[in-house]
C-alpha cells in the first residue's frame, strides 16, 4: 500500500511557519551571489512596477522616497524636465463625492425603467 504524501493542512500553524523558515534559509544559502542578486532584482522590479491601485502606489512611492532621501525630489525633477513633452499626468485624487453622485442617478435611472407592468 501506498504512502499518503505530507501536505500543508496535516501540520500545525507553528509547524508549517517552522518548515517555511527552514525552506528560507537553505534557499538563500544554495543561491550564489549572481543568482541572488537577480533574484532581488525581479522581486524589487515586480514590487515596485506592477503595482495596483492607489494604495500600493503609495507604498512604491514612500519605499523609492525612503530610499532616496534628499535626493528624491531632485530626481524627480530631472525626470520631469527629461519628459516635460509628456502630458499624461496621472490623477490620483479622483472626486470620490462626483463618482457617487455618477453611481446614484445611474441607479435612479434604472429604477424609473421599470416596466410599467411590474406591480
């Protein structure tokens, strides 16, 4: 008879978070210094680049500003001037109050549409 492999849910919290700790470190230690330093590089990228909404943005946005420090502004306004021709700002503070108004006369509207059948 067969042997039921190990999963996940056949351990506890602690010893699941334990096997993961150990994965981690055996992980880091087997990789070289090339393939660590790519493999940093493709979780930064992802990080930062693939962000989704306005509140991960945020997040990229004081990560690069921590890490910039003083320089921070200055690099952005070399960026600014570098691309001063592109005039696809982004709005970031969308009229949340204009959008829910939006929303409300789009559901009134469909609420008069009823069939005048519909009792």
């Amino acid at each position: 008879m067969k042997k039921k492999p190990i999963i996940y849910s056949d351990l506890s919290k602690k010893q699941l978070e334990n096997i993961k700790e150990i994965y981690i470190q055996k992980k880091i230690e087997s990789m070289s210094h090339q393939e660590l330093k790519q493999y940093v590089l493709e979780i930064i990228s992802h990080q930062i680049k693939d962000t989704i909404g306005k509140e991960e943005e945020m997040e990229a946005w004081k990560e690069m500003s921590d890490f910039f420090g003083e320089q921070f502004e200055i690099i952005i306004l070399e960026i600014q001037t570098k691309f001063i021709d592109d005039k696809n700002v982004i709005n970031t503070e969308i009229d949340s109050q204009k959008q829910r108004i939006e929303l409300l006369e789009r559901n009134n509207f469909d609420q008069e549409k009823k069939d005048m059948w519909d009792d």
